[in-house]
C-alpha cells in the first residue's frame, strides 16, 4: 500500500513533466492577410508619427504537445482593430510574447495533451507615415 507521501511524489513529478513538455509546444503565427504597410528594408526613409503605444493579450490553443494547432491567435485582428481605433497606417516596435498564466495551466492540466491554451502578449506602436525626408 502506498503511503500519501509517495502519491504526493508521483503527482508532483507527473505535473513537472507536463509543464516542461507545455514548454515545449511548438507554435506557428500567421499574419497572411495583413498588407505590411512599410517593407521592413525599405532604403527610403520616412518620417513617422508615434500615435499610441498598446498592448493587448489573446488566446491560441494547441494540443498533441503542440504539434496540432486547434485555434490560431487572432494576430491580424489586433493589428487591423489597433490600426483602426487610432487612425494610423503602420504599426512599428512589434512584440510578441507567449506565457502560460495560471489560467491557462488550470483549465489545460485535465485535457493534456490534448488540449491546452497559451496567452501571447501584443505590443506595438501605431503610427502613421507622414512623407520622404
């Protein structure tokens, strides 16, 4: 018979192990849809004006490890709603950043490995072209 000392051993070591397997997930961003405003090695300078700095979260969620992607972050969403709400035509100081919140941990943990969100962090500067120098 197993004491709770041991039970509680094994559990840890099992938790332990998916999130390290969770840290190994995989992810593709797709941005396919979105026109880029400027190429990013454009040799014609241009004068920009920062509008609004902004930082905006969303969800993705994956499973088989992360080998299957079941939701895609909706990254074209922000960029165009963030382009919109401030009038700017481009946007500068892309950031993009995953992290497992506890959230994310609490509901994954009874479906590993087949199912598990992430939270990305979105940030950027909306800007807007104004001319050549």
């Amino acid at each position: 018979m197993m004491n709770f000392q041991s039970v509680f051993n094994k559990t840890l070591s099992t938790l332990v192990c998916v999130f390290l397997l969770c840290g190994c997930a995989s992810v593709h961003l797709d941005l396919l849809d979105i026109d880029p405003p400027l190429c990013l090695n454009d040799p014609t300078p241009v004068r920009v004006l920062e509008v609004k700095h902004f930082k905006d979260s969303m969800k993705a969620h994956f499973g088989l490890f992360g080998l299957v992607t079941w939701k895609q972050p909706p990254l074209k969403k922000v960029f165009e709603e963030q382009l919109d709400e401030y009038g700017g035509n481009g946007i500068i100081n892309i950031s993009i950043k995953s992290e497992f919140r506890p959230v994310d941990i609490l509901f994954g943990l009874p479906f590993f490995p087949l199912w598990f969100p992430c939270t990305y962090i979105v940030e950027g500067d909306v800007v807007i072209i104004q001319s050549s120098l």
